[in-house]
C-alpha cells in the first residue's frame, strides 16, 4: 500500500509526477479543509502535505498522526503552527528566493497603474467616452522623480527600490526592522522612522511579512500623516492593513488613491466598498502569478516535500531544530 500525500490548493499538479509512482496523492481545491469529510479521512494517513495556504493548526495536526512534513507553496508561512509542529516532530517548509522579481514587477505595476490612471482611463475609452481630447480633471500624476516609502526592505522590497531607483530616478526611504545596508549602498535608499517616511513620500508601499506586530500596522493614523497626494500601495498582506481607516481616507480625499494587490478576505466580495473608488487600483493577489515563476516554486515544493519523506533534510526547513 502507498504512503499518502495531500495536495492542497496546488495548482501545477503536473510537478507532483516525480513522486506519483512511490504516494498516492490527493488533490482537493476549493474545499473547506475543516467540514470536507473526504479531506479529513485523508488526513488520518497523510505523511506529507503540499499546498497553498492551508490553515495548519492544532485541531488539523490532531487529525493527523502520521503527518511528518508540510510543505507551503509559497514564501510566506504564517499560515503553519511552526511551535506545534516542531513540538509533534513535523517540518515544515517554503519556497523562498523564487518570486521576488515577479512580485516586484507586479507591485511597481499597480503603483505606475495608479499614478498613470491606466484602468480608470482604459475604461474611459472602452466605454466610448473619449471624444475629445483629455482635460485637466483626466490629468495623472508623475512617477519619475519622486519619492518612494517602502516599509518592508527585505528582498522584494529591495527589488522594487531597485526598479524606482535605477529605473525611475525615485528617491527611497525605508523603514524597517534592521537596516539594509546593500539598498543604501545601491540604490542611495535613506532609512528613517515610519512617521518621516510617511510624511515625506509621495508613494507608501507596504511590503513586510504579516506578524503580530505588522498587523494594521497602517491605519488611521498612518493616513493622517500621509501627503494628500500620496498613493499607498500594498503588496504585504490584506491584514497589515485596517480597510475601514483606507476607506475612511480615501473618502475625506486625505491621500490621492490607492494600489492594492492584497485584502483581508480574500477571494474580495463584489460589493467591498473599495471596489467603489475610481482612483484604487485592485488586483486579485498577482504578486508572483506568472506561470514560469508559479512552475518554479510548485517544483521547489515538491523537492522539500521528496526530501522531507525520504528522511533528507528539506533544502528551506523553516524549523530545523526537528531534526533534534
């Protein structure tokens, strides 16, 4: 009899072809991983889990005797129970130094999308409305030359000063919990404290991991203290964020407009009222979403995952003191 592995939210299944012939697999998308019976009779023999954002906490972890590693499809991993899988002996693992150019690609994207306009002005034109030429209402806001807040300087973070730096002639202020002195040395980033970022830049671009600490770590107080022609944009997590506050700041016009690539509940409902503003541009979590960079980490996943089973040492162990 095969040994079993669940494949949860992983959607280049492809890749799982190299351990096919050793597990049996299976797949489960769009479940609720809490209620689907067939998900939770899996869970009883799964030795291995790989996947996207599944919630792996105790109640899951008693369901599952036999697990010994769960591998994320992804960077991030606040989604694991770290403490109480190292306490049951289990790995677990991410896809790190895969999707930082891609996602940084994306985030400056939504933030030139902003500043430009570009879908409220795609759909002016769609909708037939361009008839004459375009009056100082319709008009955007530069990008070069100006200056860029990051909050976040970890790899992405580097990579979109990187891209407003050498590409776009930005100034760069950063915030964050140590000081990158690369990202000074290359791209002349200032660091400083979070209130003179958000004082004095004219794009705040939110990209730290999702922490107790990060939590609405930008809320009213924050968008008080932002230029009101300043566009925020995150490309964090949805919860780094408190919406009522954005909201509330994009009514009262106290910032220009907003780039999001991220919310706090995710699929976004249709009626959200973000998705009322003209000047917010929304994108459904793209960061990484190419196929080439989507290929790349579903591979890596599933070698953690091999590794981890055949009793190596997965090559992105998140919680190394297991193997004590």
């Amino acid at each position: 009899m095969k040994r079993k592995i669940i494949a949860y939210n992983f959607a280049l299944t492809e890749t799982l072809e190299k351990v096919a012939e050793t597990f049996d697999i299976e797949i489960f998308n769009g479940i609720n991983p809490k209620k689907d019976p067939d998900f939770l009779h899996a869970l009883k023999e799964a030795e291995g889990i790989v996947g996207l954002a599944l919630p792996v906490d105790q109640e899951l972890l008693n369901r599952a005797p036999k697990l010994k590693i769960v591998s994320n499809n992804s960077t991030g991993y606040n989604n694991l129970s770290i403490a109480e899988m190292t306490k049951r002996g289990i790995m677990g693992t991410n896809t790190p130094g895969v999707l930082e150019d891609t996602t940084a690609d994306a985030i400056f994207g939504i933030l030139l999308a902003a500043a430009r306009r570009i879908p409220e002005l795609d759909h002016f034109v769609k909708s037939g409305n361009w008839k004459q030429h375009l009056t100082t209402e319709q008009y955007a806001i530069n990008v070069h030359h100006k200056t860029l807040g990051i909050i976040g300087m970890g790899k992405i973070g580097s990579a979109i000063a990187k891209r407003a730096h050498l590409g776009f002639d930005m100034n760069i202020l950063y915030h964050n919990r140590t000081r990158n002195i690369v990202a000074e040395e290359t791209y002349n980033a200032t660091y400083c404290n979070l209130e003179i970022l958000l004082k004095e830049s004219d794009f705040v671009c939110l990209m730290t991991p999702l922490t107790s600490e990060t939590e609405n770590l930008i809320g009213e107080r924050e968008f008080h203290l932002m230029k009101k022609s300043c566009i925020f944009v995150n490309g964090s997590r949805g919860k780094t964020v408190d919406e009522e506050a954005l909201i509330a700041a994009l009514t009262n016009k106290e910032i220009y407009g907003a780039a999001l690539d991220v919310f706090r509940t995710e699929p976004v409902q249709h009626d959200h009222p973000i998705l009322q503003f003209p000047n917010v541009v929304t994108t459904p979590h793209i960061g990484s979403s190419t196929y080439e960079t989507e290929l790349k980490m579903a591979e890596l996943a599933v070698d953690n995952l091999q590794a981890g089973l055949s009793g190596k040492r997965p090559r992105n162990l998140i919680n190394p003191e297991v193997l004590n």
